[in-house]
C-alpha cells in the first residue's frame, strides 16, 4: 500500500475528547511531530475526522 506522512499542525486544546483520542491513535504527540504510516481505509478514515488539525503528504 502507499504510504503518507500525517503532520500535526494544529493544538488539540479546547478540542474534543474524541477528536484528541483520534490524534493520539495517529501516533500524534505535539504540533509539527510527522508520522509515517500506511494508508488503510482505517487510517484514511481518522484523517478525515481531524482534517483540520494536520497536513497530509503521498510519500
């Protein structure tokens, strides 16, 4: 499958727990921490939900 790197752009504060928890299952720790993962549908999916809190790139 195709790679992508998810990169946290924005603060989760004053955010939802569900939305917080999502940015967390990503691997997520803090603004401008990038991970690589493969991209699921699953994956896909958690993106979508915090869209506006990171940046996404195809590798």
């Amino acid at each position: 499958m195709a790679k992508i790197k998810i990169t946290q752009i924005k603060s989760v504060i004053d955010r939802s727990e569900r939305q917080k928890k999502t940015i967390e299952a990503l691997g997520l720790k803090r603004i401008n921490h990038s991970v690589e993962v493969e991209a699921t549908p699953s994956i896909i999916g958690m993106v979508r939900k915090v869209n506006h809190l990171v940046a996404i790139e195809a590798i």
